[in-house]
C-alpha cells in the first residue's frame, strides 16, 4: 500500500468534512494499486505576523523562544480554522 497525496479546492475540502462527498474520480498516468491510501493536502498559512520570514527564520525564533521544535499556530484556508 502507497500514501498518495490528493489535492482538493475549498468547496470539495468543506464537503470532503460534512460527509457529503464520498467519491472523486481522476485521471492518472499509470493506475494506482488497490487499496493505496488517499490523503488530503490542505492549503495553510502562518499568522500574519509571520508574513515575510523565513522558514530558517521562523524554526530559529522558535528554538530560541525554548520550543524543543519548531511551532506555529495554523490557518486552514478552506474553513479558516486555526490548529495550534
């Protein structure tokens, strides 16, 4: 069995999460094996205040703020829910 990722505009994301839709159809190159495994890659983005810097930067802020990894506080941009 493979990970594969699968991408999804907004509205398909909002109605992958209220149960509403249940099958996608795709063309691919080779077919994928049964039983592959589909996830969805969502689009996010940091706070705001975090606009213009780096990743390097951002793990190093981080680390320096006494973080044993790098964190961040996420938005979603289908539902604009924020995952700490």
């Amino acid at each position: 069995m493979t990970d594969r990722p699968i991408l999804f505009s907004s509205p398909m994301i909002h109605a992958l999460l209220a149960g509403t839709k249940t099958v996608t159809r795709r063309g691919a190159d080779s077919p994928d094996e049964a039983g592959d495994r589909l996830w969805v890659r969502e689009a996010f983005r940091l706070p705001e205040t975090w606009d213009g810097r780096s990743p390097g930067q951002i793990v190093k802020s981080c680390l320096e703020a006494g973080y044993r990894k790098p964190w961040g506080p996420l938005q979603y941009e289908a539902d604009k829910a924020r995952r700490d």
